[in-house]
C-alpha cells in the first residue's frame, strides 16, 4: 500500500498535493493547505500557442485558482492515526516509522474481522484509498494486489533499496464490477469520470476553451503535464471558457482519472498550435519542484494505462520521440521560447514509466517514420543484441565497446543519479534541493565536472544557464536520443542545440546507452530550425487561409553535426477561428519536415535541408 501511496519515500516530512505525509499518505488538512496552494509556474505563456488566433490574457493569480476549500479524497487521516496510535501528529509527519505504524492502525480500524489471508483485507485496501468513487476505490485495491503479486524494488530517498517479495499466486480477490462514464474514452480495465471542459462563446468573435472538429484527426504525441495544483481545483478551471484545456487529469493519491475533451478534439494545453493539433495532453495532479517527488505509484499506473490505451487506438509508438513531456515541446517562435513550461520536471521518473507502458527505454526508440516503423522498414534495438537474464535489452556502458556509437540514449539510474537542483523553495530559491532521484542528466561545456554548463540561447536570452529545477537549458532527460560527438575518458558528448555538450558518463555507472536509429546531418550551411510544421505559400492558394509564416527559431545546424530523427511528417495548418467547426480549414502542404532532438526539446527540419543517416 505504502508502494501505491509514496513510492516508499518519506519526502522528509513535506506533504504531498493532497496533504499526505510520509510514506503511507496520513492526510492532515490544515498544515497542508500552503502546499495545496495555486503555483503561478503555469501562468505565462499562451496554451493555445497560435498566432492567428492568442488566447486572451488572464490575470496570473486568478487564472490559475485552484479552490483549496475541498478536501481532498478521504478526509483528515492523519489525526485519526493519531487517535488510533497515541503517536503525536507531529511525530506522524515527520518519523516514516511512526507513520507506517499509523497507516497500519488506519487499514486496521476499516477491516471487519482478523485475518491473516491478504485476500480479506481487499474492502479495506479500498477504503484506504480515501475515493469516494467505489470503482476507483477497486481500482486502487486491485493494483496494491497486483504489486504483491509482482513484487516490487526501489532504491527510496533515504538511500536504501527497498525489496517487497512477490506472491504470484496469491488470488486476486473479486471487487465490484467495473463502470465508467459514459462518454469517458479509457480503457475497460480503467474506471474514468467524464468531466466535460467548457466550449462556450465569450464574446462575439471569440469562443473557448477547446476546438472542436467534425470527423477525426491525425495524432502523433500525447503530452505529459503536471497541474502545479490540486486535483480540487480542475473543476474550476477547466469548466471556466476563458481558460485554457486539456484532455485528461490524473489523480495522485488513487489514479483517479477525468476526461475533459474528446480525443478528436483539439484542446488547449501545449503552447504550440501544431502540437496541440496533433496530440493529446495529460495532465497529473502535482508539483514540479514543490512536492514535485510525490509522483505517486498510483498516479504513474493510471496514466500508463491511459497512454497504452490511446496509443493503440491511434497508433502512436510509445517512444520519447512520441510520448513527450511538457518541457520537450518547441516553442513557436523566437518570442514564446523563454515561456515555454518546463512540466513535468526532472523528478518524473521517466525510466519507470516506460516500464509500466511495456517499452523499457533502453532500445525503444527506433527513428520512427509516418508508418510507425524505422525508416529501414526493421527493428533496430540499438543493444549489440544482448540480452539480460530476465530477456529484457541488457544496459551497457557507451565508453568501451568496439567502436564510438553514432547515437545514445539518455538512462541513468534514478534511484542513485542525484544531481544539484536549486530552487524547490520558493522563498528561497538559490537554497539547494534536498537530494532525490532525477531523470536528468548536466551537459557542459567541456569534459569536466567544473566547466559551464551549456547555455540555451532561446529558453534564457542573454543569460547563462543555471541549476534552478526549472530551468532544463543544460539538461538532457532519460529515453531522449542524441547523436554522439565525441568521447574523452569518462564524459560523452553530444549534439546539442548546435554544439557539442558533454556529460558524465563513467563505464562502471553508465548514464547513457548505446543506440540505433537515424540520424539527420545538414546538407547545407547554417540549416534553420522550426518549432512548427507548417504549409508553405503554395499550399494556401485558394483556401481563404492567410498565410502563416514559418518564424525559424534562433537555432542553427551546421555541417558535421547530427542529431536524432524521431519521425517524418508531412506539413499541414487547422485553421480554427470559428465556433462552428464546419467552417474550419485544413491547410496541407508538400513539404515535409524530420522531427529531431535537437536540445531538450525535440524541434522541426525541412527534409531538404538534412541527409538522414542510417
């Protein structure tokens, strides 16, 4: 249970989204309120991210007011631990033992009668969960069950690995039958809310909060987002015309799931018009930086089944090239690049979450093409064929094999990769983050730990690159793929926003893998990069679109340099000014465009400005 609820951490006595302390989530109401306190990290920027058309201006503070008077699922756990144990709930807070000795007494007080049969305690497990939904209650019980059947092991974040034996055959005990909304697109196995966003007129010309399309669409991405709030705030938002939208919310102390949008329709939530009209956004209830770790195991369960479901009904390969964070989507312009949001954060266990969706990252990005396949119509597993002993790709380290490979993929261990963050304290934000496990690693300027760290001349203008949790100028995260540039001892570098980054990457604690895939190299001097796949002026003749221009971003690829290519597309513009979704345009060009890695965010060339290298 505590497994579900914390991931086994202790989060050094600081609550979780919903309240919850230590490593079984005892919710206490009142010191949590600051924590569930609106964050304005998401306020800039236009989530609609289309020229023709900007979102119009919200007050940070009011636009983002998630409504703290709603108590989160299950009430006031921690004081009826307290009750329970005569422990004081300072105590509960702060000692991870105490706590898991008041979750004990908590599960202890729901069950009926003795027994020492796990499966007896399953009503118990479920009203544990704190869910007011009974299905999604069965649904929280059934993954604690499932965990016990699997085992589990994790280096926590007090340094120990923790290790749950599995039960493979312990029987899965029978809830409820499952229900969903009825116009919720989820999976069968995966109880979900319908929780329709807003799509009303806001005046004569304008409408919100999300397009809506007659017939289908292409989508090529789902994005992962983080709230930088509480899940009792969503209502609020996403309900309200002049916000913005989003697809899906996850819920983090049970999974809980909520649809929004449908997924044929086009929601606000990117930053990027091209991106938002060919992806669906997710976003997961938490902090980036400010409980940013209480990414519960819950909440990581719930959206990949979520991911694994829409994946297979749009055809979406499950790759980092596909599944993108937040923080890897380009900004549209020079202009929108520093607003650009940086969710869900270093902390988002990316190795994990692949895992979980069935495709470990070590092997799985292939250089996809429009057709889901590599460009050699083959699997390319990028592993030197070698397999470990439970048959899964065998992780080894890029420095010492035969010969320098043309590409890595980003992997280092999260559990023991614990690299410097400030600014996880708002009121003091140059103070060091306490040390916790990170999916990132620091690129720098040159081959040693005491060199500069990169700087991103579009995400910081004029400014050089800091350590700040929100700032990911000079940090590649794991599942991305680069080419390498080179190798100098214990350190690898790549291609980096046009230059060499180098990172370390001893053989004895690999932080990168060897890879296959493409690659993209200029054919030209000075190739131009772009944040969106846009038409060029032929294929807007006769569509009473106006042309849309191509801003290139501040960014150019040289020759010699390489970098990943993730897919090809063709270009297309929607044109969705109306309210009525009979009057949009599609606007489709002959232009083709390779999505590349290009920094931390993957980012467009024209096909005919690059040679791709197999």
């Amino acid at each position: 249970m505590a497994y579900l609820q914390s991931r086994w951490d202790s989060h050094g006595g600081r609550p979780s989204t919903d309240g919850g302390y230590g490593p079984m989530h005892l919710v206490d109401l009142g010191p949590a309120r600051q924590a569930r306190e609106p964050s304005d990290r998401h306020a800039s920027g236009d989530a609609r991210g289309d020229d023709a058309r900007p979102a119009p201006g919200r007050d940070p503070v009011s636009s983002h007011d998630f409504r703290v008077g709603a108590s989160p699922p299950g009430g006031a756990t921690l004081r009826r631990a307290a009750r329970l144990t005569g422990l004081p709930a300072g105590r509960l807070r702060a000692d991870p033992a105490a706590n898991l000795r008041g979750g004990a007494a908590i599960l202890a007080s729901y069950q009926r009668r003795p027994s020492a049969d796990p499966a007896d305690w399953y009503d118990a497990v479920a009203r544990y969960s704190g869910s007011r939904d009974p299905f999604t209650a069965r649904q929280f019980a059934d993954e604690v069950f499932a965990v016990i059947r699997e085992g589990a092991a994790r280096r926590t974040d007090d340094g120990f690995t923790v290790r749950l034996a599995a039960l493979p055959h312990l029987p899965a005990p029978a809830g409820p039958p499952l229900r969903r909304a009825q116009d919720a697109e989820c999976p069968e196995t995966l109880p979900c809310e319908w929780l329709p966003a807003a799509y009303e007129r806001t005046g004569s010309d304008d409408y919100g909060n999300h397009d809506r399309l007659d017939g289908e669409r292409r989508v090529d991405y789902i994005v992962i987002h983080d709230t930088e709030g509480a899940y009792g705030g969503i209502k609020s938002m996403v309900t309200d015309p002049d916000y913005v939208s989003w697809h899906y919310t996850v819920r983090s102390r049970d999974g809980h799931v909520a649809q929004h949008v449908r997924t044929k329709d086009v929601a606000w939530h990117a930053g990027n018009w091209d991106v938002n009209t060919r992806s669906i956004g997710i976003e997961h209830e938490g902090y980036l930086a400010k409980g940013g770790t209480w990414y519960t195991e819950a909440m990581y369960r719930a959206s990949a089944e979520l991911v694994k479901h829409l994946a297979g009904v749009y055809d979406i390969p499950i790759d980092r090239g596909h599944v993108l964070g937040h923080d890897n989507v380009p900004g549209t312009s020079p202009q929108t690049l520093p607003s650009m949001h940086d969710d869900p954060g270093p902390y988002w266990d990316w190795a994990h979450y692949f895992e979980l969706l069935g495709h470990p990252i070590p092997g799985a990005l292939d250089g996809e093409h429009e057709d889901g396949k590599d460009q050699d119509g083959e699997d390319q597993d990028g592993t030197d064929g070698e397999e470990g002993e439970d048959g899964s790709a065998r992780r080894a380290p890029v420095r010492g094999h035969r010969k320098e490979p043309a590409s890595v993929v980003i992997h280092p261990d999260y559990g023991t990769n614990l690299p410097r963050f400030t600014g996880c304290l708002e009121e003091r934000p140059a103070r060091a983050c306490d040390p916790h496990g990170a999916s990132t690693v620091w690129l720098r300027t040159e081959p040693r730990d005491d060199a500069p760290l990169i700087d991103d001349i579009g995400k910081r203008v004029g400014k050089s690159s800091t350590y700040s949790v929100y700032d990911h100028s000079a940090r590649a995260s794991t599942g991305q793929r680069f080419a390498v540039a080179g190798t100098r001892g214990d350190w690898t570098a790549i291609w980096y926003l046009g230059r060499k980054a180098w990172f370390h990457n001893p053989p004895e604690r690999p932080t990168a893998v060897p890879a296959g895939g493409p690659l993209v190299t200029p054919v030209r001097d000075q190739v131009r990069v772009y944040g969106r796949a846009f038409p060029g002026h032929p294929a807007y003749r006769g569509t009473g679109v106006p042309y849309q221009d191509r801003v290139p971003l501040p960014y150019v690829l040289r020759p010699g340099q390489s970098y990943a290519l993730g897919h090809t597309l063709s270009s297309s513009y929607l044109s969705a000014g109306s309210y009525r979704p009979a009057r949009h345009v599609t606007v489709k060009g002959e232009q083709r465009y390779h999505q590349i890695q290009l920094g931390h965010r993957v980012m467009f060339v024209k096909a005919k400005d690059v040679r791709v290298i197999r």
